[in-house]
C-alpha cells in the first residue's frame, strides 16, 4: 500500500497557526540563547585582559536582556493567541482531557502501549499540563528577569518598573531569592529540552503521524483509521 493511501494527505489537520509557529521556533531560539547567555553570567569564567573597557560581562549581560525582553514580548503574544484566536480552539479543548480521569487513564495506558490515545483536544492530559507548567516557567523567568534588571537599570523602563518589581521582589523572600529562583528556571528548561525532543520524536512513531512536521507546517497526518475514528470521538 503506498504512502497517500494510508495517510490522510488529503485531508491532514490543521493544527498551529503561523503566529504559534513562529512563535514556537522564536521561542526555542530565544531560550537557548539565554541559557548559555545566562550560564556565562552565573559563571563569568571570562576576564578582560587587563584592561576594563572590554567589559565582557556586560557584553553577555547586554545580550542576555535583548532576548529576554524577545521572550517576554512573544511569551505575552502566545498567552494571547492561546486565550482569544480561533485557530487555539484545539488546545483550548484540552482542558476537557485535563479535566477527565478516564483521558487520563487512556493516555498514561497508551504510553505503556495499551491501547491508543483518544482525545477530544490537541494534546493528551500529561501533555497538556506540561506546556501550561513551562509557560508558568516563561512568566517566572520573565517575572525574576526584571526584578534583576531594575537594580540594574533605574532609568526608562527599569525606573518605570521599579517600585512594583521592588514589591514582588520581598513576596518572593529578597533579592537573592530571586536570582536563585531565576537561577532554578534554567535547569527547569535543560531538564524540559530533552524530554520534549525525545517525546516529539517517540510519539511520531508511536502514534504514526507527524509530531514533528506540524510545527513546521502547520498540518499533522495520521493513519486513515486513526482519523476515523478521531471524527467518531467529536
Ligand atoms: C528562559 C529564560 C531565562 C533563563 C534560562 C535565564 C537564565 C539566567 C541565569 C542562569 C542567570 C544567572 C543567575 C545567577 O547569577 O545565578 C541570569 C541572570 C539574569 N537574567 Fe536571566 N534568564 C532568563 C530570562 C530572563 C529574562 C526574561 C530577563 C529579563 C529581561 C532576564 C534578566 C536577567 C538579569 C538582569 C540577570 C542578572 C544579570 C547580572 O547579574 O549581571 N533573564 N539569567
């Protein structure tokens, strides 16, 4: 049997919209760049040489603002798509699955290969609170990001920020709770990379449609009887 006549390519879901992809792809750059931006200011291990108008520390610092304020900026805008565009309404419709033991229990059986994932949303229950928890990490690091960067910078934004950044900062226990807890989000994400690369790749196969290329092209395939039934359970 060819390819197009097991696979639904005539109808394939359409699943992310080009705002969450891009966003998505900014997102996963813009990470990445801090992680290894902020690993050096954690650990400077880079000295001028002998003179101090190379200022590298402030180089790394510099850079490690322009992308944190790129995730802030996109971490707002994708909170906004999710909550008020059409095209989120399947993830939305996760929140029946989160809310549903019996999708729990399908989804953690399908993961021991005991029978399939049926859902009625775009991601599985397990799935679903994941994403929620790594958005919770993008408001923390964004949240502690610029509890730091007001001590840094008193005038503009850093001024305008101060006085409420200043009241959050002692909800959270002073300053250096606050880098610590900044500190703590980077290894949430070295521990969250990994696993989600890992399990985009392991559904595609498992559940024989295309995890990966959606983020690509917006469209996700699965097996014809798998789409079948998928239109029996709406
Ligand atoms: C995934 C997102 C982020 C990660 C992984 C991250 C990581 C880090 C790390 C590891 C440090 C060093 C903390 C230490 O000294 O132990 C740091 C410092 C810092 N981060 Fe981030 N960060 C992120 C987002 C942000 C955002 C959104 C902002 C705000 C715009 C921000 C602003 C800062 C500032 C101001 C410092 C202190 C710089 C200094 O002391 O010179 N970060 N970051």
């Amino acid at each position: 049997m060819g390819q197009e006549e097991k696979y639904t390519s005539d109808h394939p879901d359409f699943v992310y919209s080009v705002g969450n992809r891009i966003l998505h792809w900014t997102r996963a750059l813009v990470i990445t760049g801090l992680i290894i931006t902020g690993f050096y200011i954690a650990n400077p291990f880079l000295t001028p040489e002998g003179s101090s108008d190379k200022l590298v520390y402030g180089q790394w610092t510099q850079w490690h603002l322009i992308l944190g304020f790129i995730l802030i900026a996109s971490g707002i805008l994708r909170i906004y798509l999710f909550f008020f565009t059409k095209d989120s309404e399947g993830e939305r419709r996760s929140l029946k699955d989160v809310l549903s033991i019996k999708s729990w229990i399908t989804q953690l059986k399908s993961y021991f290969f005991i029978g399939e994932l049926r859902k009625k949303g775009l991601y599985g229950p397990l799935q679903f609170i994941t994403y929620s928890a790594i958005m919770i990490l993008v408001i923390l690091a964004s949240v502690t990001g610029l509890i730091l960067y007001v001590h840094m910078y008193h005038q503009g934004l850093g001024g305008w920020l101060y006085d409420s950044m200043r009241v959050v900062e002692v909800w959270m226990g002073g300053l250096a709770t606050v880098r610590y807890i900044h500190h703590i989000v980077m290894w949430g994400y070295l521990i969250f990379i990994p696993v989600h690369i890992y399990l985009v790749i392991w559904s595609a196969i498992r559940f024989k449609h295309g995890a990966m290329d959606v983020m690509f092209t917006g469209y996700d395939y699965h097996l014809k009887k798998e789409q079948e039934k998928k239109e029996d359970d709406r």
